[in-house]
C-alpha cells in the first residue's frame, strides 16, 4: 500500500494508479479542477458583464496585441505538449526523458509568465490600471489569476523536478508528477478561453 | 512490507491540534461548531430582546446591524456547515467500511482553515465593529463607500479562510466515498446519509467557488480599489446578487441534504422498517441537488430581472417541491406499520417532518414570482428560512447527536433531559417563528431595528421573544446533558439502540483509531441488519487480519491555517510584512508537506485492540 512495495522491483504501468493513495490523488485533483472550474467561470462571467465598462480608460481595440498573445498562446500551448512527453515518458520508465520534457515546460511556462508580465507592465503604461474602470479590474483579476496559477504551477513542477531528482521516480513521485500535468493542461484550457473571450471578442469588439 | 515506522504519537493538546482521525476531527469539529452555536444563538437573543417591545433601546441601531449580519453569517457557515461536517467525519468512514478518510491530512486542513476562519470573523467584535451589511453582504451597503470601518473586510476574509476549508472538505468526502467503499458496498447499497453527504460534497464542490470569486472581488473593491461593484467606476451591483446567490443557493441544499440523510437513518433505524422507497430517495436526493443550482435567481424577482427570467425561475423552483414531497412520503411510509420507538433522536425526527413541510409549502408560496413582490424582504421570508433551516437542518442536525453520540463519545445521552430538550427547543421554536408569517403578512419588514406602537406588531414580536427564550433554555438542558452525559462511564455497547441497520453499529462504540480491524464483506442494503436477519451478530470479514497501515499526525495544517489567519490580518490593515508573511509560512508548510514524505504506520495484528478515541 505505501510507497515501498514497487521500491527496489519494476515500476507498474501506470505509477500514477498503482497504489490507493495515487489513485485517491488523481481523482481528488479531478475533482478539484472541477471547482476551478467553476472558479474560472465566475470570473469569466464577471469580466463579460463589466468588459464594455471602460470609461475613460483605452479600450479593448487600442489596447490588445493580438501578435503578442498570440505568441503567448504559442509559448502556453506548446508547454502543454511537451508535459504530455512527460507524462508519456513516465509511463515508459524514462525518468532522464521526464525530467527533460519537465524543465522544458517549465521553461515556456517561463516565458509566457515574461510576457504577460510585459504586456501588462505595457498596459498601465498605456494608461490601462486595475483601478481605472471596471473592464480593467475585472481584466486583470481574470487574466491575473490565470498568471498566478501559471506562476504557481511553475514552482510546483520546479520542485517536483528537484523532488525526482533526489528520490527517483517511484509510486509516491508519480502520482505527483501526473497530478502536476493535469494542472497544467487545466491551466492552458483556460488560456484558450481567455484568447477567445479576452482577446478574440475584444478586437472584433 | 508492514515495518512498523517509528511515529511519533502525541498526547494531551498535542494530540488533538496533530490529529488526522477523521474520527477525533470530527469531534473537534462539533465542539467548535456547537461553540459558534452558541454565539450565534446568543446573538439571536439579543435580538429578540430589542424587539420585544416597540421603540426599544436595548442595544444601538449599529450594533442591531452588527448583531443580525453575524446571526446569519455565523449560524450559516461557523455552526450548521462545521456540525454537518462533524457527523460526516464521524459516520460516513464507518458506514462505507472505510478505515479512513482518502485525505486524512487535508481532512485536518480543512477543519483548521475553518476555525481560524471563524476566529478572524469574530474578532471583529473587538477590532472596532463586526461586519453589518447583513449575511449577503449587498453592494453598495457593503462597497467601501457606506461601509467604511473594517466589518465587512473580515467577512470577505474570514469567509475566504472559511470557505477553503470547506471546499477541500467536500472534496476529501468524495473521493472517499467513490473509491474507499469496503467490497460489496456498491453505491445503491450505500446508506442514506452516506448518499446525502456525497450529494452536499458535490453542491460544496461547485457552488463554494463562485462564492470565493464573489469575495475576491468585493474584496478589491474594498482593499486594493477595484471596481467591480461600483457603479459610478462602471461596476454593477446586481452583478454581486447573481454571484451571492449562484453560491446562495446551492448552500441551503448543502444544509438541508445530511439533515434528509439523518432523518433518513434515525425513522428507519426506530422503526424498525428498511427505509421506504430507497431508490426513490437517492433519485430525489440527486435531483435535489441538480436543480438546487438552477433557482438562484428566485432571492432577485424584484431586483428587475424582467417577466421572462422571474418566470423561468418561478417554475425551477417550483419543481423541487416535487422531489422533497417524494421524500416527506417515503419517511411516512417508513414510519406506516413500522414498530415505532420515540427516543429523543426519533423525536427531532419525526417533529421534524411537518416543521419542514410548513417551511416547503412557504417556499413554493414566495416561489410565486407575483405574490413574492409582497413578501419580499418582509418577516415572512424570516419565518420561512426560519422553518426550513432550524425546523429542517438544526433538528435534524440534533437528531443525528442524539443518534450517533454513543458512536463518537461511547456514552448514550441521558434520554429524560433529551426529551426535555427537545420539547423547550420545538415549543420555543415554533412560537418564535410560526407568528413571523402573520408579522410578515403584516407589514413587518425584516432586518429593522425597531418598530412604532400601533402598528399591531407589539404582541406577535412579544410571543416570538417567549419563544426565542424556550430555545435558548432547551440549548442550556442540552448542554447540561453533555456535561452530565460526559461524568458517566464510556460504557455503551456496539449497537446501543439494538436495531442498528448500518455499518458503524457492528464496531464498538467509540470505535478504535483503525475502524475495522478486519474491513467487512457488504452483501446487501442496511448491511447489519441483514446479517442480524440471518441470525448473525457480526460482519463477514473480508480480509485476514493483518497489519494495518495508519497516517502519521502532523502539526502542519494547523500552522498552515495560522499562516493564513496572520495573512488575512495584514492584508486588511495594509501591512504587507505581515501579509507576504503570512503567506509564507503558509506555502512554506505545503512545501515541507510535499518534500517530506509521509509514510505513516502500521499496526500489528498483535496491537489489536479495541481502544477508542479518547474524548
């Protein structure tokens, strides 16, 4: 049941599922993407409600770059393959692979975090602050808190990746370095919708 | 395999902040809910006092405001939500056959975030005046502009502190009940307040959310000059309501659902009958839930919404009668032919079936999009809610302590001062609330401070005082029952009431850390009963009896909610030291909890024994 039984034999197939604990982890994060789901959403719905509140502030059309996001996406999207590679990796005991495709993630994930940064340190430059207009706060809670979890979920594979380093890939690493995956994959299935709602909707107007 | 770890165990203080026993956490959960049950009832009182008689100045208009937002706010989400899930982290574990929780660590975590939680929102009292924007927290009343002190900042905090221990919570009774099931408990044998308690995680689950983005926002608002809700910066405040309520609503399904559960075991359980309808019961119980999230908008038909959305609505909510009338009925039928016994648990329960029908046909009377402009905001909707969160989920929630306390405790409450008890609490409480709908239809708004003489308000607010007085006094035999109760010796058998039906009456009674020695073989409904049936007087075990691995205790969630707690404190006064260092210890104890792994214990067959919780 705990982590010694595969220890010094051959990993099982999945490692992810192989004890009752990894199976209870990737389920309790199921189920946990599922509420931030429901977080996302609430967010969303508040950013349609107030986007066309701008007052005095630029609007949508004058402030978004659709070349900048554009290579964000790039950067986001890309990050979600290569965490695939990992996880396949993973499943073919190829801990060098995993831990390669993990700190490239880690990389774009980088990244797209220097580029949102830009972009928002462009926006207040173009007068565009979190307190300049509804459409504004809610921007940048929306967007803010999809970079925040971009943010968190680089220092999590971060450790993760120093974790498997020390104590190799076995049933307790596993199910962590799966979990991590299914974050990110979480986290840039919101950034598409933030492209097309934020972005895709703000230049067509 | 089964090396038995050196762990260290605790004792003392210790033992109880360290704890990841579903069992010991779910004792710590009803003493911490029952204390904030007694704040919130006290406060209720105070309440009362000032309305006894017209132009009273017992306590200030401010406090008045004060006193109804943190009535509210502490009976929802610091007493009803922590006792609902002291019952569930002390019964659903047995009644699967489980020996724990899936997430023992977590489960401490969520216990820790909510109690420090609650602190910080009662702190207030001290730190210059506790929110009183009312318990839904309204834009603009609540926007910085009108509430300039700090009250409501430690709503939004305290709730946010709060809510995530009650999220990852819901979260850990899912996953325990999807893959923790002992073999043979397949989900349409499981019983019905294990059912009711999966139903509520999952509401927990997705409602709790919106509530969180609901607070984040108001909280830039107040904190950091955001404008969400601020009108004249382009913010919109219905958008607030809609966010309050998508959350809303959904929570009195949360509340009510275990209580259906409760009432569901303890009226088979004394009548001695297999629940009638079982799957009907589950049926009702998941399209409770279902359409629980598609009504919110019924607390708004006069905010504006226009015809069309206050009709939709208006029928939405209308259709729940349907699966709450399917449960009213069965419970009947339980009771029909049964061989009824009227224990002070059966008593809660069944006082409780017509109590919650009268408070039902008032929902679908404000359901009524046209006849709800009139009861809006009146006594009415106080009676209601009234009737269906104390005469539905408080009395099932005291049913269900009267029914399980030999299981947690292993002592059976004294049955003269339950009954007692429940005879002061359900005259009082009648008395107090059943005159609110003639208040309402009156005229009488609610939430007001005083009323003028001659109104024709004066004897109806007298007699609902009474009545608040006889539930305060029913509180107090309670209490003493405990008290008494706990001088006794811990000698209840494992089936104290004889006709147990369920899991958790075939170990002793408190059952020790382990649950199960051997995890029993689950061959049918009412899994006890049925082996009782054929003459048996135990489980079949499923398993030999072998080592038994155990989660080590851990310091950790109580310092990550501390973490928390010091957080919330520096961002509301703008100390961002003392915030950032809040947060640090915060995400510092995640990051030990991730490094270090935590391999637990075994218990020997040797080991063995039937040692309880020690309570």
């Amino acid at each position: 049941m705990s982590g010694h039984s595969h220890v010094d034999g051959q990993l099982p197939h999945e490692p992810e599922k192989a004890t009752l604990e990894g199976r209870n982890k990737v389920l309790g994060f199921w189920l946990f993407l599922g509420g931030e789901t429901v977080l996302f959403g609430t967010l969303f719905s508040a950013f349609l409600a107030l986007r066309h509140q701008v007052l005095d502030g630029p609007t949508e059309q004058e402030l978004f770059s659709l070349p900048l996001v554009a290579a964000a996406t790039l950067l986001l999207l890309t990050s979600s393959l290569t965490s695939v590679f990992a996880i396949q990796a993973m499943h073919n005991n190829q801990v060098k692979a995993m831990i390669n495709w993990l700190i490239i993630t880690v990389l774009l994930g980088l990244g797209f975090l220097g580029l949102e940064i830009y972009e928002f340190y462009h926006y207040v430059h173009e007068g565009h602050g979190f307190t300049t207009s509804a459409f504004s706060s809610s921007f940048y809670t929306l967007v803010g808190f999809h970079g925040a979890h971009v943010a968190f979920g680089i220092l999590w594979i971060s450790l993760l990746i120093a974790q498997v380093f020390k104590k190799g890939l076995n049933v307790v690493t596993a199910p962590k370095i799966y979990v991590a995956g299914m974050y990110w994959h979480f986290i840039d299935v919101v950034w598409v919708f933030i492209f097309t709602v934020v972005y895709l909707m703000g230049k067509v107007g | 395999m089964a090396h038995a770890h050196a762990v260290k165990r605790y004792t003392g203080l210790l033992d109880w902040l360290t704890t990841v026993d579903h069992k010991k956490i779910g004792i710590l959960y009803l003493f911490a809910g029952f204390f904030f049950f007694i704040i919130g009832g006290l406060e209720a009182v105070l309440i009362r006092i000032q309305l006894w008689e017209p132009m009273n100045d017992f306590v200030s208009a401010e406090t008045f405001n004060q006193l109804l937002t943190m009535h509210g706010t502490t009976m929802i989400f610091l007493a009803a939500m922590p006792m609902i899930f002291a019952l569930m982290n002390a019964v659903i574990p047995l009644q699967i056959g489980a020996r724990d929780v899936a997430f023992p660590f977590v489960n401490a975590l969520g216990f820790w975030t909510f109690f420090f939680g609650a602190v910080l929102l009662n702190v207030s009292w001290f730190a210059g005046g506790a929110p009183d924007a009312g318990w839904t927290s309204y834009v603009p009343l609540a926007s910085p502009v009108y509430s300039s002190t700090h009250g409501v900042d430690y709503y939004v905090i305290g709730l946010q502190i709060a809510g995530l221990g009650t999220l990852i919570g819901g979260i850990n009774f899912l996953v325990t009940i999807i893959n923790m099931r002992a073999p043979g408990m397949s989900f349409m044998r499981m019983p019905m307040f294990t059912w009711a308690a999966f139903i509520t995680s999952a509401l927990i689950l997705f409602a709790f959310p919106a509530l969180t983005v609901g607070l984040v926002a108001l909280m830039f608002d107040r904190l950091f000059e955001a404008n969400f809700f601020d009108v004249s910066q382009g913010g919109n405040a219905v958008l607030w309501e809609h966010i309050f309520w998508i959350f809303g609503h959904p929570e009195v399904y949360i509340l009510i659902l275990p209580a259906f559960g409760i009432i569901s075991e303890v009226i088979s359980t004394f009548s001695r009958k297999r629940l009638f309808g079982y799957s009907s019961m589950v049926f009702a119980t998941v399209l409770i839930g279902f359409l629980g999230f598609m009504v919110w908008a019924h607390h708004m038909f006069t905010t504006g919404l226009g015809p069309i959305a206050n009709a939709l609505f208006s029928i939405a909510t209308m259709l729940i009668a349907v699966p709450t009338g399917i449960k009213i009925f069965n419970w009947l039928f339980t009771m029909w032919g049964g061989s009824i016994k009227f224990t002070t648990a059966n008593l809660f329960a069944v006082g409780f079936v017509p109590t919650f029908v009268m408070g039902g046909v008032t929902g679908v009377m404000l359901a009524a999009a046209p006849a709800d402009f009139q009861y809006h905001d009146s006594y009415f909707v106080v009676a209601h809610f009234h009737y269906v969160i104390v005469g539905g989920l408080v009395l099932g929630l005291f049913s269900g302590l009267f029914y399980w306390w030999p299981k947690m405790f292993g002592r059976v409450l004294n049955e003269t001062l339950g009954k007692l008890f429940f005879w002061l609490f359900y005259i009082g409480f009648h008395l107090t609330f059943f005159i609110q709908h003639f208040l309402g239809l009156m005229g009488m708004p609610r939430r007001v401070w005083r009323y003028l003489d001659g109104m024709g308000f004066n004897e109806m607010n007298l007699i609902s005082s009474v009545g608040a007085m006889l539930m305060g006094l029913g509180t107090i035999v309670f209490i003493i029952n405990m008290i008494v109760t706990g001088l006794k010796p811990r000698n209840a058998s494992n089936d104290p009431w004889e006709d147990g039906r369920t899991l958790e009456w075939t170990i002793p009674s408190p059952p020790p850390e382990y649950n199960f020695a051997q995890t029993p073989l689950v061959r049918g409904y009412d899994a006890f009963w049925k082996e009782k049936m054929e003459g048996k007087n135990a489980m079949t075990p499923a398993e030999p009896l072998g080592p038994i691995h155990m989660p080590s205790p851990s310091i950790l969630p109580f310092l990550m909610s501390l973490g928390l707690f010091i957080a919330g404190f520096g961002f509301m006064y703008h100390n961002y030291y003392i915030g950032i260092g809040g947060l640090v210890i915060t995400f510092g104890c995640m990051f030990f909890r991730s490094v270090i792994d935590d391999h637990g214990f075994h218990i020997e067959p040797e080991e063995l024994q039937d040692k309880g919780v020690k309570a």
